[in-house]
C-alpha cells in the first residue's frame, strides 16, 4: 500500500509538470515595458507548436485582406506579420472592437466612485437624451446600454446617436438589440468625472499600460485608432483580468463580469464582449436565436472584441493567449462575424495544436 502510495504522488507531480510545460502558469506572465518598444518574445518551436503549418496560416491571412496578425502566449509574442505594406508603426481602426475600451473605462470609473452601473443613464445625461418619454428614458440604465438591453430601436437610423435618433422599441430589459449606444456610455464617463472623454481615457487606461493611438470621429461614431501592439496590450490586459504587472488597473471582479454572459437574453454577450462556447447566441441586427457556439473552432473559454470589417482581439485564458488581426474585411464588408472567423481558427488550430 505505503508503495501504491509513493507511485501515485509521483505520477501527480510529473503530471502537473508536464501540465506547466503546455500551459505556463500566470506567474511566469510578461507584461512589455509602458515606453519603448521593447518586447520579449517566445519561438513557436519552444512552444512545440506544428511550425510547418504557419506559413499556410499566413497565406490565408493574407489572401484575407489582413493588415496584421499578432499571437501572444503569457504575454511574450509568438508571431507577428505584417501584409500590403502595413507595418507596426502603422494606426489602424478598431471599428466595434473598440467597445471594450468604453466599457473598461465604465468600470474604472464606478471604482473611482463616479458611477454604478444601476444609474438610471438620465442621472448623468440629465433628460431628454433620447426621444423616449421621461418615464421610459429612467428605465435605462448604465447597464441596459452595457449589455445591449435599453430597448432602444435598432433598425431605424444606422450610426446616429442623436436624441432624435434614439427612439423606443421596448421596454429597457427586454430585448437583446445592438446598437452603438457606446458613445452615450463615452458621455457619461466624461459628465460623471468632469473630464473630456479622451482625457479620463488617457490618463487612466492607455498611459497605464503603455497604449498608443486616438479616439476619432467617424460620422457620428467615435472611434479608436492604434498600433497591433497597442491593441494586443489591451487584450494582455482583458486576458489578465484588469492586472498590468503588478497594479490592478481595472477592478478584477469587473473585468470578469464583463467578459461572462451578462444577462439571459444573448448568451454570447458580456459588457460590450462577445463570449464563445455558448449553446445559444444572438447576432447583431436580428432577433434570432442561433443554437452552437457563436465560432465552433475557436476555444470555449474566448472572449472577444470584434470589429466591423474583421478587427479582432481573441482572448483565451486557458491558452494564456490573446490574438490580434486587423485589416480589411475579408469576406465582404460585415458588422461583426463572418465565416472568416471560424477558419481562420481552424487554421490557428493546426499550429498550436
């Protein structure tokens, strides 16, 4: 029995070796300087990935209209390619994907005191912000419009976010409509701190974590702009649940919120993320329900920002691994997800796998 005993703790800890040696646990975790461009880096061959299937990954990047492909692995970069004369000095728009900026930024403010997520939006914006009676626009919270679930109108004027263009379709709570009601999100954090957008933005999200990049106006969108790098310290940040090296920049309790299912209408939505592994989800503009995996290819435990036009930031704990591809649409233009996303997995897949 004494030698049973002996031999199964010896098979535990060479497994759990073995286990570290797949998955490099999160203490050994790198965060890249906030200035410079310094940035450590890991071969794929040390990661024992399948090395003759990146090139066939990069092809299909390229053939795809891609800008820039980037893989993290505990923060250290894998591989990083450039396409059509894009480089890694060279801005690119985020589209939607930048979304989860705006509600980072919401959650960083409620820690600082500014805000709670249950504020009716009128508190902030005081009334008629909206063309819905005063009754209506109170049932709308800083949370209805973090998860998609003011029950304003999603059809009818596109982009516009104007109060003439933000007209009642049900009652706040009870439909999961998308919609671009970030940029009255953007509002509330500058009313709430008494500060420009860009500027609460700044000093207490990009700056601490080393961001390049710009908000800009497109029609009446607001809009970031920024390096791959940049984005992939944002998605190192989302993957460390609110953690840059040691300082806690976004509350963790939050972060995990806001990258979970948040409410039971859209299964595949956190706070302005978009949550895979779901046996259900929504899409934007319709009310249909699809049954499976929001991308069957992709890991169960990702989270993502997903832009118009492809602009992804893929988040994936188990793997210790955030990437990046920016670029131009690569089936035809589309809002959020196309079939793109799934083989682009597959073929992810057959190098890390």
């Amino acid at each position: 029995m004494k030698n049973l005993i002996v031999a199964t703790i010896i098979f535990v800890l060479l497994a759990c070796d073995k286990n570290e040696d797949q998955n490099p646990p999160s203490q050994n975790a790198y965060f890249p300087p906030t200035s410079g461009s310094t940035w450590e880096t890991t071969t794929p061959s040390q990661l024992g990935w399948n090395t003759s299937q990146i090139q066939p990954l990069l092809d299909f990047l390229d053939q795809k209209n891609s800008k820039s492909f980037l893989i993290l692995v505990n923060g250290r970069i894998v591989i990083e390619s450039y396409f059509n004369e894009h480089t890694a000095a060279t801005p690119w728009y985020w589209a939607s994907a930048g979304k989860t900026l705006t509600a980072t930024a919401v959650g960083i403010a409620q820690q600082q005191g500014l805000l709670h997520l249950e504020d009716p939006v009128s508190t902030h914006l005081g009334s008629g912000w909206s063309s819905l009676t005063p009754q209506q626009e109170n049932q709308i919270t800083i949370r209805h419009l973090l998860t998609m679930t003011s029950g304003l109108d999603d059809q009818s004027h596109g982009e516009c976010v104007l109060p003439e263009c933000l007209e009642y379709s049900a009652n706040a709570g009870t439909p999961w409509a998308y919609s671009n009601v970030y940029v009255l999100l953007q509002k509330i954090v500058a009313q709430a701190s008494g500060q420009s957008w860009e500027s609460f933005f700044n000093t207490n999200l990009k700056n601490k974590i080393g961001m390049s990049g710009t908000w800009m106006q497109m029609n009446a969108l607001s809009v970031y702009f920024s390096t791959t790098r940049s984005m992939a310290r944002f998605g190192l940040l989302a993957l460390r649940q609110g953690e840059w090296q040691d300082q806690a920049v976004v509350p963790q309790g939050y972060m995990e919120q806001a990258t979970s299912v948040s409410q039971n209408l859209n299964n595949a939505y956190g706070y302005l993320w978009w949550i895979n592994g779901q046996e259900n989800y929504h899409l934007p503009q319709t009310q249909l329900e699809f049954q499976g995996s929001l991308i069957p290819n992709g890991p169960s435990d990702m989270y993502m920002a997903l832009g118009k036009n492809d602009q992804k930031i893929y988040v994936i704990p188990s793997r210790n691994m955030v990437v990046i591809r920016m670029g131009e649409s690569a089936e035809g233009t589309n809002f959020t997800l196309s079939k793109f996303d799934d083989v682009l997995w597959q073929k992810i897949n057959a190098v890390i796998n």
